[in-house]
C-alpha cells in the first residue's frame, strides 16, 4: 500500500510538470522541442488517411444501409456477434421482403388473375433482386468495410497510443532542460566572487556551499537530461516507424476499393439483366388494361364520365355516360401524322412493345411523335423510319 502511494503521488508530480510545461508552451513562456521535419510530415499524412478513412468508412456504411435508426436492434444484435466472435447472420433485405408480399397477396387475389399472375412474377424478380442485394452487402462487408474497420480500431490506435506517448517523452524533454537552464543560472550566480569589503567571511561560506550544491544540481539535471533525451528519441523512432507502415495501409485499401468497385459493378449489371428479363417477361403477359364490354356485360366508364348532381331533380344523384370503350383497337398503319403539331422526343428509358400496336424504344434515341384526336393522354403516335407505334409518354422527353 506504501508503495502505491508513493507511486501514485510520483504519477501526480509528473503530470503536473507535464500540464505546467504544455501551458507555459502555449503561452509562449516556455522553450518547445519541435520534432523533425520528416516525422512531422508522416503525423500530417497519418491524420489525413485516419480522417478519411473514417469519413469514407462511415459514408459506405449509409450507402449500403441507407436507414440506420430504422435497424438500431439489428446494429445492436451485430455488435454483440462480433464481441463474441460468431458469424453474424444473413438477414433477408427489402427487396426479398417485397418480392415475398407480392406472393402472398398474389394467393388470395388468385394466380390465375392478370393481376395475381403478374404479382407472382415481379414477386419472383424481386426476391432475386434481394438475393443479389444480400450477396453484394456480404462481399462489400468483407472486401471493404472490414480493412477499413480494421485500420481504425486496430492500426490507428496502436499509433495513437505511441503519439500520445511520444508527447508525454516530448514534455519530459523540455522539462529537464529547463530545470538544467534554471539549475547553471543558479550555478553561476552563485559562483560569482563576493565582495570581501562588503559581505561577511560568513556569507562567503555559505555562497561558496551553496555554489557546491547547485552543482550537484546541475550534474543531477544533465543527467536526467541525457536520458530523457535517450527516451525520447526512441519513441519518435518506434512511432516513425508505424506512421511510415501508413503507405502499406494505403496499398491495402486501393486493393480493397478495386474489389469494392468490382462488386458493385457484378451488382448493377446483375440487377440490369434481371430487369431487362422482368421487362420481357411482362411483355408476354396479355394486355389485361383494355376491358372487352362484350364479355365483361358491364358498360366501362372513366373516372370522369360520371358526374353527381346534389342539387338535381332527377331521381338520380348520378349520371352514368353510355359512352363504352371502343372494342376494335386503332389501326395504327391507317393513322397519318398531322400536317403541324409533329415534336421530336428524346427516349428516357427502353421500353419493349406489349403488341403489335405499340412502339418499341430504345433510350437516348430520337423519335417523331404526335397525338390523334380521342387517344389516351398518356400515349403518342411515335415514328421511327418507317416505324410507327404508340408509345408511353413518361418514356418521353418532348423537345421544342
């Protein structure tokens, strides 16, 4: 327990000379030993790479899962896995749950429904658009996010803690020499000659002792010097060392980043091929947008062709337009372009023709297209060469 105490009043005293000699620095009272130009340059580079690689770590994590707060449970359960060191569970992404939903309502809908057969399929794709999902998540987690982890928490720290040491042998330094610059003062002074007429023999004595003591000070202080000094040049070699390991770190993650592109790029590209074959597959579906009167035996009417009438004397609220969908589909060969009202249009996206009626698009191409009087305000006439189709607008940007 002496012990202890002993040590802990020794810890005390030399922070305090540490926190004494740091403030005088700051306040320009005290001499400060600046470290060499090199080793100052790889602490720079160092703080630069630690504080990107945090903002990039961090940035990449958002990216891959956009809604942090709405999984606070499932960073938590994460958390737990790795302190324990066990496999963290895959867990099924937005896409999958999506696709599953479509499924389930697509039963009680009924396959056999245009609507519940096509539920089934985007429900498929979706799960298949989730698995690729999942499956890009994992190989970023392992190719980019855990390098990146790993320096912070692991590299970054160890040269941290040297740094912090570094500076406590730096303050150390600068604390032993000032005691050696006050200790020669006092030396010297006290080694000046006395004045025989002016001061007692007994003075004398006492400055001649006091000359003696303040010597053994100063052997004391050149001592503690030299080995303060031998500390601190070899933790500015042990953190010179680590600090230049930095460019590894930097071969390290370029080569991650490479995997990272690559992984992202397999993902993109597989999410296109899914949608392109998503795309046809609705293609083959039959147009279930356009009712038949005939076989329905109901008279289909637009939102707009019924119109209340609160205040009429009719014994009727509402009345219900005759008007039915035209059966017979328009003939778009039998269709002429207008002499004025004919615009250019850039395609935004592909899109594939669901009949022989429509236009098939293809994106950042340029197409000529106009409206017939009657048509859905949805649609256009478009012509390509000798092409001619109706075509969506929101596929569409109109040029002046």
């Amino acid at each position: 327990m002496d012990f202890n105490v002993k040590k802990l009043a020794s810890d005390a005293g030399v922070f305090f000379t540490r926190a004494v000699q740091f403030t005088e620095e700051k306040l320009g009272q005290a001499e400060k030993t600046e470290l060499d130009a090199h080793l100052e340059n790889l602490i720079a580079r160092g703080d630069c790479t630690k504080n990107w690689t945090e903002k990039i770590f961090r940035q990449t994590e958002v990216l891959l899962q956009p809604n942090p707060i709405d999984n606070t449970g499932a960073r938590i359960e994460e958390f737990f896995y790795e302190k324990l060191d066990r496999k963290i569970p895959s867990r099924t992404t937005n896409g999958e749950l999506l696709g599953q939903y479509m499924l389930d309502a697509a039963k009680d809908f009924g396959p056999g429904t245009p609507y519940g057969s096509t539920l089934i399929t985007v429900g498929e794709y979706q799960k298949r658009l989730g698995g690729a999902e999942r499956e890009f998540l994992q190989t970023s987690a392992i190719s980019f996010l855990t390098p990146l982890r790993n320096f912070l928490e692991g590299d970054w720290r160890t040269i941290s803690k040297e740094r912090r040491l570094l500076e406590n042998r730096r303050l150390d330094l600068d604390v032993c020499k000032a005691r050696l610059k006050k200790a020669k003062l006092a030396e010297a002074k006290a080694a000046a000659a006395p004045d025989f007429q002016e001061t007692r023999p007994r003075n004398y004595v006492l400055s001649a002792s006091a000359s003696a003591l303040w010597s053994e000070e100063v052997d004391k202080a050149e001592h503690e010097l030299r080995v303060a000094q031998t500390e601190f040049d070899r933790q500015a070699e042990v953190t010179r060392l680590l600090l230049e390991g930095i460019s590894s770190t930097h071969v390290n993650h370029l080569r991650c980043l490479h995997e990272f592109v690559e992984a992202q790029a397999a993902y993109y590209a597989q999410c296109h091929k899914l949608m392109q074959e998503l795309q046809k597959d609705l293609s083959r579906i039959p147009n279930a947008f356009v009712i038949n009167p005939s076989t329905s035996g109901m008279s289909v009417c637009s939102p707009h062709s019924v119109t209340s009438l609160p205040g009429a004397s009719s014994p009727s609220r509402s009345l219900v337009s005759t008007n039915t969908l035209e059966p017979e589909t328009l003939k778009i060969e039998e269709v002429k372009p207008p002499a004025t009202g004919t615009r250019k249009a850039k395609v935004l996206y592909d899109y594939h023709a669901a009949d022989t009626s429509e236009l098939s698009l293809f994106s950042d191409e340029l197409i000529t297209v106009y409206t017939m009087p009657g048509m859905d305000p949805d649609w256009l006439i478009g012509e390509r060469g000798n092409e001619k189709g109706k075509v969506p607008v929101t596929y569409l940007e109109l040029l002046s």
